[in-house]
C-alpha cells in the first residue's frame, strides 16, 4: 500500500471543496447573458426617466396625441416610475441568476408592453426593453465580454 503523499489535502478533510469564502465578492455567472441585461436596464431606465418627467410636469402631457389632464399625468407618471424599476429591478435578476431565462425574458417582454401605458420611455425604452427580452428568450446566453479577450486600452 502506498500512503498519500505528505502535505495538506487539496480539498477539505472529506474530500469535498473548500467553502466559499464570504469575503470575496460573487462573480457573475460565467454565461450572465450581459448584452441582454444591458439593454434592457437601459429601456427601464428612460421608462423611469419619462415616468419623472411625467410626475414634475404638472400642466398636462401629450400622449398618443391627446391632451391629458394634471391627475391623470401624475397617474401615468406613477406607473412609469414604477414600471421602469421594475424592468431594471428584472435586469438585475437575470443578470444573476442561471436558470429561468426563458421565463425572466417573458417578463421583460410583458413590462415593456405595460410601459407602453405610460409612453414607454419615449418609445426608444420600450424598444431597447422587448429587444432585451427578445435576446433571452431567442438567443443563446454569452457574455458581452469574454475571458480570453484583453480589454482594450
């Protein structure tokens, strides 16, 4: 028989590895679907943008071409306001999370038509949003940047 050699073990006394340590800040997953994220956390963020303006107007706003009375702006605004953070809020999630894509990128979709409600971030945001949505639900997960790549200077 022979015996291992001398040293510590490589893993922890039962085999397994070593826990993670809690000092370290996690890394993202290695196939956080980025571009996807960007995107659409950049819809939410003009949908929230518009859904400010929307609530420090005051006067009336034009949407679809109607003049809207000051209650029913603050109303849209509320909604745009919430809307959008709830489409970054989502980015954030599928950014960090492995599994479940499919149905993160159907609540982006299903976000960015509600933001429709409230002008949908100058329209531009609702676009950027679905076109997120649309990444994660037809593409296949990659990051924006790759491992083996150098960062340009």
């Amino acid at each position: 028989m022979t015996s291992p050699p001398p040293g510590p073990p490589a893993h922890g006394a039962s085999g397994s590895p070593p826990a993670p340590s809690r000092d370290r800040p996690r890394a993202p997953p290695a196939e956080a679907p980025t571009l996807a994220f960007l995107i659409a956390c950049l819809g939410g963020w003009l949908i929230v943008v518009e859904g400010m303006l929307l609530l420090g107007g005051g006067g009336t706003a034009f949407q679809v071409g109607l003049v809207l009375p000051p209650s029913e702006t603050v109303q849209l605004g509320g909604v745009g306001v919430t809307v959008g953070l709830g489409i970054v809020a989502v980015g954030f999630f599928l950014h960090e999370t492995q599994g479940a894509r499919k149905g993160i990128g159907v609540v982006t979709l299903a976000l960015g038509a509600v933001s429709l409600v409230s002008g949908g971030g100058f329209l531009i945001g609702t676009v950027l949003t679905v076109a997120g949505g649309l990444i994660v639900i037809l593409g296949k997960p990659t990051p924006l940047f790759h491992p083996g790549h150098a960062a340009r200077k």
